[in-house]
C-alpha cells in the first residue's frame, strides 16, 4: 500500500466535484466505488465538501470563543488530500471495510483523530485505491492541523500496515525507514506531472533513454550534497559561534563573582582585625568595670547616673515609658546591665552598616567593570553574527545560482520528443490524437517551466 500526499489546496467543492465526478467518457458510477464520511452528520460528499468549508471560514470565531491566541501566519490551505493505493495483487480479497478501515489508521497517524473528513473510493484503475480530504482547522478551536513531519508519519505508518497484512509490497520503503532510524538522510523521489509522465511511458525504450536519466539525476545529486554539506557546516558554525558567546558572557560573570567575593573578604578581615577587634576589648572592658562599680555603693550611683537618658526624660515622646525605664534603671541591677548590653548591640549594628557600605564600595568598580566587559562582548557576539550572516547569505545564494544554471542545463540537455520517436520503438501512443495530446503537454510544460531555485524545488515557495 502507497499512501501518497498531496499538494494542500483551498477549495473543498474543487476537489469533491474532482473526486465524485466521471472522467471523459466514463460513468460516475464506473469511478466511484463508494462514498464515506467522518466525524459529519451526512453521507453525501458534496454536502460534506460544504460542511468543511464552512467550518474553515468560520475558523478564526472558533479560535476566539475557544480562548485560543490569533498569532502565527494564517494559511488560506486548508484542504489536506491523501490517496492510498493498493497492489493490483491485493485486489480480489480487499474489501470496502478495509480500505476504511486504513484511511482511519492513516487519519490517526497524521494526528487527524478530531478532524471531519471525506473518504472517496475510486475503481477506475487497475490498482485498488481511495481519496482523503481532511479538513485541516478544528471545529473545536478552528486551529490548523500541524503539518510537521507528516510524509514520514505515513511512511512509518504505511510500513507498519503492510506488515500486519503479511506483505511488504513496498521493500524501498523499509530500508528507507531503517536507514532514517539510524540518522541517516534518506529522501524520495520527487513526483512527476502526469503529462510528462504519459509522454515518458510512451516513448519509454528509446535508446540511451536509461543512461541519460542516470547522469542528469547524478549532477543534481552532486548539487544536492554539495547543499546539505554547506547546510551542516553553517549549523555547526551557528552553534559554535553562540557557545563562544555563551562561554565568554559566563567567563564575564563568573570572574566578577570570583572578584567581588574576594573584595568583600579584604573588606571584612580588615574590619575583624581592627575595628571588630577593638570593640570586643572596649564592650569587654565596659563590662567588667560596671561589674566592678556594681558592688560598691559610689560604683552603683555611677552606672545609674549612666544608665539613664537624660534627653529622653526632658524631650520624650511618651512621658510614661521614659520614666519607668528610667526608674528601673535607677532601682535594679538587671535593667542598668540591660541598657549596657543594649548599647553595646546598637554599636555593633552600627560597625556592621559601615562595614557593608565598604563591601559595596568595595564591589561597585569590579560590577562596573563588568558591565562594560558584558557590553564589549555584546558588541563582540554582533559583529561576528553579522560577518557569519553575511557569509552564509554569500554561500546560500551561491547554491541558488548553482541550482538556476543547473535548471538552464536540464532544459537545455533534454531531447525534443519528435527526434527522439525513433523507428525502433516497441512501444506506441495507441492512437495519432494521443501523440498529438502528449506532444503538445510536453512543449507546454518546457514552455511554462522555468529555472528554480533549491528551496522552491523544496516547496518553499
């Protein structure tokens, strides 16, 4: 089984009146096997193709009643279409419910569990296959069905069906998934307009046809490679230019912590050798002298005359306290020795401020200095951004004009159709109306086509 994504469209009725209408000289039930819907409440396709639409225009109400922001870049495509195609081997014992059953399991895979979508089964070819048309926003907060990785999420799914039906049809596909678990890169063959896919099995055995396919299709790989390279190494110049500026901003900080640490410290042992020093021997000393005048009575007179604050009495704020700390100082031993120790606290509090302020004094020219270095390396980090964009920018369009002239060359070592119809063919158009058709497709198409860049072969446009 070969499921196969299509290009995101905007019109549900283009591609329902596509999907359940009859080619040229076919009947529409000659095409259409059968006709089946998800998460809608009607069975009819065109009705469904309707319903979708609406739910799309009324995306961006949804997204507000549902709280959900209006950020990012709206997208007009929000027809997601799907075939999945079956080996002729397989069609005697495929059934309907099957088929259903697989469009559910490839629904699941793309992460559309939620989404409406139509199913469509087809039986005007040889290969058994059906048609999916998701509709891409929400009914539930009308956002947009993600996208990423969605051509390998049905490749692993693709491959994960076969094996539960007992047949790998597909063996590429297996050793291309395995190839990608272990890193590599592994990427399919790009898909070919069905006229000039018509015209090339029609004139399928000319000579040489093989050979110069080959060599056509070994240049652009060249080209390819030469990309990816130049790609990889840009990627390991991005992230090592942002591990220098990373490394060199953290050297910046950590070397002002380092300094500043050390600064405080010869702030601090200076102070503990001095001043704290100092104080403990002065409070130490006071200590023991009130002690000392505490046992005698001329002693006592002294540290209560001492202990009471004379201007809290006179110009107090609250008359009451003042004098009753005042008399418990004049009365006991305790609250004298209190008022000492309380003194001796407010001293300390005091040495410890200005100890801080020369700490900080101390560290403020190391911050400035590194302020200045962070700038500088501001500045730094810049100007090798702008030289590696600039690089990268001279490089990328480099390969973009590599990639015009490989087109001019493509278009240029293509043979035309009619020189290349030679006498010996095996195979013809069945009829002249037919040659005439895929003759006038393939000037039409070199008509129209021009040289393209890497990334609109990407579908970047």
């Amino acid at each position: 089984m070969v499921p196969k994504l299509h290009a995101k469209g905007t019109s549900f009725v283009g591609i329902g009146k596509y999907l359940l209408s009859a080619k040229e000289h076919e009947r529409v039930e000659d095409r259409v096997a059968f006709v089946s819907t998800r998460r809608l409440a009607t069975r009819d396709g065109m009705t469904a193709c309707r319903v979708m639409a609406a739910i799309s225009m009324d995306a961006e109400r949804l997204k507000e009643e549902a709280g959900v922001k209006k950020t990012g870049r709206r997208s007009a495509r929000v027809v997601q279409h799907l075939t999945m195609a079956w080996h002729p081997s397989e069609k005697d014992d495929l059934t309907q419910e099957e088929m259903e059953r697989a469009a559910d399991l490839a629904i699941e895979a793309l992460g559309a569990g939620d989404r409406p979508a139509l199913i469509v089964g087809h039986a005007d070819t040889k290969q058994p296959h059906i048609h999916i048309v998701i509709c891409r926003p929400s009914p539930h907060d009308g956002r947009l069905l993600d996208s990423k990785y969605e051509k390998l999420k049905l490749s692993k799914f693709a491959e994960k069906y076969e094996r539960e039906r007992g047949a790998i049809q597909c063996p590429n596909r297996v050793i291309n998934n395995a190839a990608r678990k272990r890193g590599d890169f592994v990427r399919g063959k790009k898909d070919v307009p069905r006229h000039l896919y018509e015209l090339h099995r029609a004139n399928d055995d000319r000579p040489g046809r093989a050979e110069r396919h080959r060599k056509l299709s070994e240049k652009d790989r060249t080209i390819g490679r030469q990309q990816r390279r130049m790609r990889e190494r840009q990627a390991r110049e991005w992230a090592a230019l942002m591990k220098k500026s990373r490394d060199r901003s953290a050297a910046i900080r950590e070397g002002q912590k380092r300094d500043t640490l050390r600064a405080k410290q010869a702030v601090r042992d200076r102070y503990t050798s001095t001043h704290w020093l100092q104080m403990h021997h002065e409070q130490k000393a006071e200590l023991s002298a009130f002690d000392r005048d505490e046992k005698r009575f001329l002693g006592r007179i002294k540290n209560r005359i001492r202990s009471v604050d004379l201007r809290s009495l006179i110009g107090g704020g609250e008359p009451a306290k003042t004098i009753g700390e005042a008399f418990n100082a004049l009365t006991s031993t305790g609250a004298r020795r209190q008022w000492l120790l309380d003194r001796h606290e407010k001293q300390e509090k005091k040495l410890l401020a200005k100890q801080r302020a020369e700490e900080r004094a101390a560290a403020w020219p190391i911050r400035e200095r590194s302020k200045e270095a962070l700038r500088e390396a501001r500045i730094m980090f810049a100007a090798e951004r702008s030289a590696l964009v600039f690089r990268c920018a001279g490089e990328a369009a480099k390969m973009r004009a590599q990639w015009k002239t490989r087109g001019k060359q493509r278009l240029a070592e293509k043979p035309e159709p009619d020189a290349s119809m030679t006498t010996d063919q095996t195979h013809r158009p069945q009829s002249l109306d037919e040659a005439k058709r895929a003759m006038e497709a393939f000037k039409k198409s070199n008509r129209k086509r021009k040289p393209r860049d890497r990334d609109q072969d990407r579908g970047r446009d």
